[in-house]
C-alpha cells in the first residue's frame, strides 16, 4: 500500500504543478519564469488597468451568463423527457451525444460555414446560440444522473391523487432533480467561459466579441506578457471555485 | 399526431436546437466537400469528389497518419498511467474516494488554453524543467523539448489523464468482489488474481478511457498548436488553416468528414465490442 500512496502522490504531483508554477509565476516581481523577483501584485494590478481585458471579460460573462440560462432549461426538459419516457430511444440518446464527442474544430467551422451561409452577421449573439449547443448536451447528462436514484411511483402516486402534468413536474420531478441543474448549469457555465475554439470562429471579424479565451489565445501565441499568468490564476480560481459549489449541490455524484 | 408532441413535447426544444445548430450545419459541410474553392475563395458549386482524392495525396495522408500515431501514443500512455491511479484510489478507504476522484478531476475542468500554457511554461527552453536539470548538472544545454510530438503527447496525456482514471475507476468499482475472493480461495495470489481477473473484467473502462483520449486528441487543434508550435502536425490545424488561412472551405470540410468518420467508425466498433462481451 505504500507504493500505492507513492503512486498517487505522483499522480497528483504530475496534474497539480503546472498549475501551482503558474499561480507562484503571477506574484513573481521579475515577470520571467526562470528567476524569482520577489513576491508582488503588480501583474494583478496591471489587469485590472486593461481596458481589453476588462471587455473581454464582460462578453465572457454576457455569453456565459445567456448560453447558460438557456442551456440549462432545455438541457433539464430534455433530460426529464428522455427519463420518463417508457422506452428508451437510441435516436434521440444518440442525437443528444453528439455536442459532447464533435471535435470543437469541426463543430466551430460546420457553424461558421452555416452563419455565413444563412448571411448571419456575426457576434457575441452567435457564440451564444453556439454554446448552448453543447451546454444542453452537459445539463441534460447531469440531470439524467439524479433519475438514478429516482421513484417513479412519486409521480404516479401524485396523478393518482389528481394532479396534473404542470403540477407534478413542479412539485415532485423539480425538487428532487434541482441539485441536479444547478451542478448542470454551474458546469455549463464554467464550461462557456472557457471555450475557445468555437467562440474563436463564430465571433466574427472585429475586437468588439472578443471573448477572454480568444484574448488569451491571442497573448499565448503572439507574445507573452507576465499579465498572462495573474488571468490565468484568475480564471482557475474561478474554476475551482464553481466547481466545489457544484460538487456540494449534486453529493455523492462526481462530476462526470 | 397529438398525442406524439404530447408525449414529446418536452423534448421538442433541445431536439430541435441542436438539430438546427449542429445536425444541419454538419450536413452542411459534408455537402461543402463535395464542392470546389472559387477562384476567390468563394465556394464553387460543381459537385466533385476532387477533395477527397487531394485528401489521399501523401502530403495529407501522412498528417492524417501522424495525428492518429499521436492520438494512439496519448491515449496508451494515458491508460498505462491512469491505470494504476484508478487502481490505489479503489484501494483507498471508502470515505476518502469522492474527494480523490474529485481532486483528479478538478484540473480537467479548468481552462484548457491555460492549462497547456503552463506546459509552455514548463517545457521552454528557459523553461523549469530545463532550469531544474541543468542545475543539478544533469545537462549542460537545454533540450528542445517545446514544440515537439512529445510535448503535444505530454500535454494530451496531461490534459485526458483525469478521466482516464475516472472511467477505469468506475469499472473497477463495479468489479464483484466475490471473484477476487474465489480466485483467492482457488490458490491465485495477487499478481495472478489481478492479471486473471481484475484486468480482464475492467477492460471496458481502459477502452472507454482510451477511446475518449483518441477521439479528443485526433480532432485536437490547441495542443499541438502551442506545443506543437503550430507545424502541421495533426490533422486539427491544416483543418484550422483551409477556413482562416488558405481560404479553401471545401478542403477544410472534406478533411472535417474524414476526421469524423475515423471518431464515428472507432465508437463503432467500442459500442459492438462491449456489447460482444455483455
């Protein structure tokens, strides 16, 4: 079993510190990896001044914040509707599976191409209808793990006593699967903030829907500056931190 | 008809919203791809199948070729690496179980770009990895480990390694002990007890795991953009160059059609083999 300990402590090792190396890098004075300048809040400083930034941040929000609301009521009726249904439906299960596996390449250039077909001008408007795509697939599979260990005699027991469909689904389905959507639509939301590939393409032309996965990709791959690291701590704390409030709601099942 | 939207009207409008902005936009490509680039770069509407056999021009094999070689390296140092992970986590006692497997996927569902940026950061040529061998005098220069096939192969095991371990974790808490104890009690010890049993039962978790890391490295653009440092290496970036840079829309797509078809074909053959064992 010792070995086993070892083992996992080097698994962790391994996923945690290239995280932990940029979160030390962000409060490193000198700005470069290799030597340490001292500790400071200098590059924090400097990302709250940048007015590029800052915007990116707000459409992130915008996006994230719609796709999500929407997601999460069609991702719930989706996956209540395929829940009660008596038989399962391979085409259906099937058609729901396909957001989650499309590479994001294909699915970010199959909805370029279909905006510019139908001549949609493109914007913040289109990342949004883009990510609740993929964001219905997610709440819908979360929500469908609360039917696990779902009775469904409640809901016939609540049409024997007279209620109609409105009323159970309220008063019974809603109750017990609520945990379910609000882990759902907290995952859809880190999810939408993160996303870069289909934003990337389905943005159009123009800073003005620039996303901050875009911006960040931009930073990356043209010229790094030490402000990089202070976002980047940013947004995995953020993470981090959605995902404990998530994981509290929806106990006992691990976010898949 | 009534009664059928009764029954489904519940699903009526996720059906109907990823049919709309996925299903049909993906049979628009595929029907993109039998089309020609206008002198322009427009689309030209002469229906072909010029691309596909473009697709088969070495040049083009060879990068499909090399993206599998590198989607089938990660997704089999993944299950290796994953393997025994999932394995001491089971191991561990029942209430520290949740919290281990959340803290495995805790990073998988942080930002991606982000996290392959700390692999640039690590694996650099002023990089820590090299700061930390040349001082303890393992090297006197620095590798070129950056922008290689083995950093896009670190950063994909990397980046699939959590729920790697995830879906071999699950198989094997499904596993019926009472196996283990009747192999036990038949005279197997350990060793044979976990290559007799153990491994062969939770072979569907490994392909399930090793299945997810193919299909999301093969179609992968971002790794082997940054760590790759942006040479055609996987089939990904030539699809991102033929819709931004070289402007030929039906290249891209027929070059999407196939990436998808190798995904579809291998899920295929998963979805037959498990339900062959079952």
């Amino acid at each position: 079993m010792k070995f086993g300990k070892l083992y996992l402590f080097l698994i962790f090792g391994f996923l945690y510190i290239p995280i932990i190396v940029l979160i030390t890098l962000s409060f490193n004075k000198s700005g470069v990896p290799t030597s340490w300048g001292g500790f400071s809040l200098e590059w924090y400083l400097k990302l709250f001044e940048n007015k590029k930034i800052l915007n990116a941040l707000i459409n992130t929000l915008i996006v994230a914040t719609i796709s999500t609301l929407l997601a999460s009521i069609i991702g719930t009726l989706l996956a209540v509707g395929i829940e009660l249904k008596k038989n399962k439906n391979h085409f259906i299960e099937g058609t729901v599976f396909v957001p989650m596996i499309i590479p994001d390449i294909v699915m970010a250039i199959s909805l370029l191409s279909f905006f510019t077909l139908l001549q949609f001008t493109l914007g913040l408007y289109s990342i949004i209808i883009s990510h609740v795509v993929f964001n219905i697939a997610f709440v819908c599979a979360i929500v469908r793990t609360r039917f696990n260990h779902f009775d469904h005699n409640i809901i016939e027991a609540s049409y024997d006593l007279g209620a109609k469909n409105i009323t159970t689904f309220i008063k019974i389905t809603l109750p017990v699967i609520f945990p379910g959507v609000l882990a759902g639509s907290l995952l859809a939301f880190t999810l939408s903030i993160d996303e870069f590939i289909i934003a990337f393409f389905t943005a159009g032309p123009g800073s003005d829907s620039t996303t901050l996965p875009m911006l960040i990709y931009s930073m990356i791959r043209f010229g790094v500056t030490p402000e990089i690291n202070a976002l980047s701590t940013f947004i995995i704390l953020f993470s981090f931190l959605i995902l404990f409030i998530s994981q509290r709601f929806n106990k006992g099942n691990v976010i898949l | 008809m009534v009664n059928f939207i009764k029954n489904n009207l519940l699903l009526i409008p996720g059906l109907i919203w990823i049919t709309l902005f996925l299903i049909l936009p993906c049979l628009l490509i595929i029907s993109l791809s039998f089309f020609e680039r206008g002198v322009y770069g427009g689309i030209e509407y002469n229906f072909n199948f010029q691309n596909y056999f473009r697709v088969l021009e070495f040049t083009y094999l060879k990068i499909i070729a090399n993206s599998a070689k590198i989607a089938f390296l990660s997704g089999l140092f993944a299950v290796l690496i994953g393997y025994p992970a999932a394995y001491f986590i089971h191991k561990a006692p029942a209430k520290y179980q949740i919290a281990l497997l959340f803290l495995v996927m805790l990073p998988f569902w942080s930002n991606y770009l982000i996290r392959t940026y700390a692999w640039m950061v690590l694996l650099n040529n002023q990089g820590l990895f090299n700061t930390l061998l040349i001082k303890l005098n393992i090297i006197t220069e620095p590798l070129n480990i950056l922008y290689t096939e083995f950093a896009v192969i670190t950063g994909l095991v990397y980046n699939y390694l959590p729920f790697v371990i995830l879906s071999i974790f699950s198989s094997i808490s499904k596993l019926d002990r009472n196996l283990i104890e009747a192999s036990k009690d038949l005279g197997g010890n350990s060793i044979k007890t976990f290559l007799l049993v153990t491994l062969p039962l939770t072979l569907p978790g490994v392909a399930a795991g090793f299945i997810f890391v193919f299909v999301l490295s093969i179609g992968n653009f971002i790794t082997p953009d940054l760590l790759g440092g942006g040479k055609f290496l996987m089939i990904g970036n030539l699809i991102y160059d033929q819709f931004l840079s070289a402007r030929d829309w039906p290249f891209g797509a027929s070059l999407s059609f196939v990436l998808i078809s190798i995904m579809l074909l291998l899920l295929f053959l998963q979805a037959y083999a498990v339900r062959k064992i079952s």
